[in-house]
C-alpha cells in the first residue's frame, strides 16, 4: 500500500496539567485542570498531515499496555496505516508529563519507554512503504542510528526526507544532515546543534548559515514560536523570514509538530523548492500552527482542513 507521508518516530501518552505558571524548581503549585491525550513528536506530526488529508502510515514503537492499545485504537480512528507499529514486551508506552502555564507556554519531561526500542532492523523492514510514500518525516525521541538508517532508505529510492531534530541531544550525529532535504529545528533545538545563540530574528538567520557549515544540503527552516520562522535554501543566496498571526494562546504543546505536519502534507502536492515555492509552504504551516495553538490539547488541538478559515484555505488553492 502507498502512502503520501511515513513518519518513523515516536508516540506518548500525554499527562497534561494546567498550572497558573510553570514551577519553579522545589515549587508545589495547584493546577487547574488535568488532561490525558495522545503525544510524542513522530504521531503528532503523523497525525497532523493526517486530519489535512494526507494518506499516512506510522513507523514505531509502543508498550503491550493499555496506553499502548488505546493508542493504536486512537491511529485506527485518524486512518494511520499500522502496519509497522510494533508493541514491546519488555518496556512501557512512552510518556510525556507536561505543564502548561496560562500564557500557554509549557515545560515537558518525556520518558521514552518503548521508543527506544525501535531498531534499525524495523526500518529494514518497513522497506515497501517508505520506498513508495512521496515524503518521510523523522524525529529524535528515537536513537539517533535509527533515524539515520530511516533517513538513508528513504533517499535510497528517491524519497522527499524532513527531519524535525528534536529534542536536541547534546551529541547530535551531523551525518543525518546529508539525507535530510529540510531539516527543521525551533530556535532552542538549533541552539544546541549550532551552539549559536538565538535572541532574535536576526540571530536566527545567522543560525542557517551554520547549519550548511554542519552539511546541510538542502534546505533549513528555523521556527520562532509567535515570531513565525526563517528559512533558507543552500541553493539561494537569500533567506526570508515568514511572521504569524498573533493570537491568544491557549496551549502551545504540539504546535511545532503541527507546523511539520502541515509542511509534509504542502509537499505531497509536488511543488518544487524555490524561495517562493517555499514561503507559501511555510505560510500555511505557520497559519495551521497559529490555529492548534488556541485549543487546549497536543493531537485534538489540530484542525482538520474543513476546519480552517476560509483564507487559509484559499491558501491551500495555491499548492
């Protein structure tokens, strides 16, 4: 079976609590309200692409438990292909305690569980779908080998490749740049991978020459939460930065995941990576972005196309 969008990556169950603010260390503060949901970075963005309309397959790795089957029964529900989900015996679903202040900015601690349990032997195998889908996504709450090796197959047989390098480990294997065609980090992620400082917009655009010093061949896209993004092909001398619509946030959890989401679903419609091609890419993710960002939740807070306002739409009509 074919399929637009393969994600090799993770899934967690979301344990979600809403604080006034975030704690500050050895601080026992009183939540809000409390919420279970469906997390990790890989599922996310498989299920953004997914409730825009892409046809999207999962390749990953949860606990024989019951977070583990309600979420296989939650990828049932949003047409997930699953035939390379596997469940672990020997560790739990992955977890992800997160804290969510009223300005909507978070803190999150994950506990990876059976994602790490994903080998490069389950990339092998999951062979016949990703040399046929049009783009694979992948992310870093997997080891970082596997990536590589998902990263490697996919431009074996010509395959679209994102990587969202994220969380950023303090060892980040810079091989992975050379099957990647966008690499997509938010500021913090490629403050750790660069080891160059983001304040402002103008350190952002700073920041994508070092990732093409690092071996970037094809594209770098730096997102900015509220400030929108900053983008760059190594084949164009310029750079262009894309704003977003300020709104209230109400929970910010999951909105970059949102953004790559968006962005594989904008590339299975076959544009090609000019600057301008790009800037609307990045535009419409940025808008489906500025729309989760208003819901509580991480995967209920992505809309599904009919769902958006008409001019975002109208945007779509120009993929």
């Amino acid at each position: 079976m074919a399929v637009d969008v393969v994600v090799v990556g993770s899934c967690m169950t979301d344990l979600i609590s809403y604080v006034p603010r975030l704690p500050k260390p050895g601080e026992t503060l009183h939540g809000n309200a409390f919420k279970m949901g469906f997390g990790g970075k890989g599922a996310n963005q498989c299920v953004a692409a997914a409730k825009l309309g892409a046809s999207v397959a999962m390749v990953g790795k949860v606990g024989d438990d019951v977070f583990g089957h309600n979420y296989m029964k939650n990828f049932e529900q949003h047409q997930v292909n699953c035939d390379n989900m596997h469940m672990s015996s020997t560790s739990s679903t992955g977890m992800a305690s997160i804290s969510v202040a009223e300005d909507g900015a978070n803190s999150i601690v994950i506990v990876a569980g059976a994602n790490l349990e994903l080998t490069e032997d389950d990339i092998m195998k999951a062979e016949p779908i990703i040399s046929n889908c049009k783009v694979l996504i992948c992310q870093l709450e997997i080891n970082q080998q596997v990536t590589l090796a998902a990263l490697k197959l996919a431009k074996k047989h010509g395959v679209f490749t994102i990587l969202n390098p994220a969380p950023a480990p303090s060892t980040f294997n810079t091989e992975l740049l050379k099957y990647t065609d966008i690499v997509c980090p938010n500021e913090t992620e490629s403050e750790i991978i660069t080891s160059h400082p983001i304040t402002n917009i103008d350190d952002a655009i700073e920041s994508l020459h070092h990732f093409f010093e690092l071996g970037c061949l094809g594209t770098v896209i730096i997102t900015l939460g509220a400030k929108g993004c900053v983008f760059r092909c190594k084949s164009e001398e310029n750079h262009l930065h894309v704003g977003c619509t300020q709104v209230s946030a109400t929970d910010t959890t999951g909105a970059g995941d949102a953004f790559v989401g968006t962005l594989a679903y904008c590339l299975t419609r076959g544009i090609p990576l000019t600057v301008e091609h790009l800037s609307i890419l990045v535009r419409i993710s940025c808008d489906v972005a500025t729309v989760s960002v208003q819901k509580k939740g991480t995967q209920d807070s992505y809309p599904c196309f009919d769902e958006l306002s008409l001019d975002i739409q109208e945007n779509f009509k120009l993929l």
